[in-house]
C-alpha cells in the first residue's frame, strides 16, 4: 500500500492545489523504508512522465481517445501512423526554426502543406537520419 501526497499548480490560473491518493502495489517492498519510498516515487515520477509525454500529446493532437475506428489491424495502422508522426516530430525531420515548430501539430500543418516529403518519409523506412 503507497499513499502520495501531491502538490501542484496550475500554470494557466496559477491555482494551487494538494490531493492524497492511495495506492496497492505488487511490487516489493524494500527493506530500508526511505529507500523503499524514493523507490516508488521514482515509479509513480516514470510513469506520469510517459503519460504527459506520449498519451496525453497523442491524445490532444490527435483526439486519439475518441477515435472510432474499432478493427483491430485498423486501429493498429492508425496507432502505428501516429507513432510515426511523434517519431518525425521529435527528430525535427522538418527543420523547424523555432520552439512553436516543434510541436506536433506544427509538424502535422507541415505535413499537409509538404505531402510529397510527407509520404517519402513514411516510404523512407530505416534511411532516417
């Protein structure tokens, strides 16, 4: 069992904010408690980092969450397409000149006003540097 106390502020509305939550874990504990809870929050840091920086990019950028396609080879080509577009985003294949070009709706608006260097990078597999 882990509890995590929070504290945190919004960077828009500057509001703060505290919350507890609790937690059941199968992992192991460690002998030494402080090393034990350095541990965990070391998990708990891994993992919100994943989700803000994969999921929730992938969900704001491409609505991901509410996507409607439900068969599976589908959904895994659409899945696998938006992985690529992170992929491209991050290795700024586009050149961007600027922190506002980096993102990956930046790079999707390149995309559709690029679409032949677009798809030459789909058809490019393992020749990207």
């Amino acid at each position: 069992m882990v509890r995590i106390r929070r504290h945190f502020q919004y960077l828009k509305s500057g509001k703060v904010s505290d919350e507890t939550v609790l937690g059941i874990t199968g992992l192991d504990a460690r002998p030494d408690v402080e090393a034990n809870a350095q541990w965990l929050l070391r998990v708990v840091r891994d993992h919100w980092s994943i989700e803000n920086g994969n999921h929730h990019v992938r969900d704001r950028s491409y609505d991901e969450d509410r996507c409607q396609v439900r068969e599976p080879n589908s959904a895994q080509i659409l899945a696998t397409l938006r992985t690529l577009a992170r992929f491209l985003t991050q290795r700024g294949l586009h050149h961007p000149t600027n922190p506002h070009q980096r993102t990956t709706p930046a790079f999707n608006r390149y995309c559709t006003a690029h679409r032949d260097q677009a798809l030459g990078w789909l058809l490019a597999t393992g020749r990207l540097r």
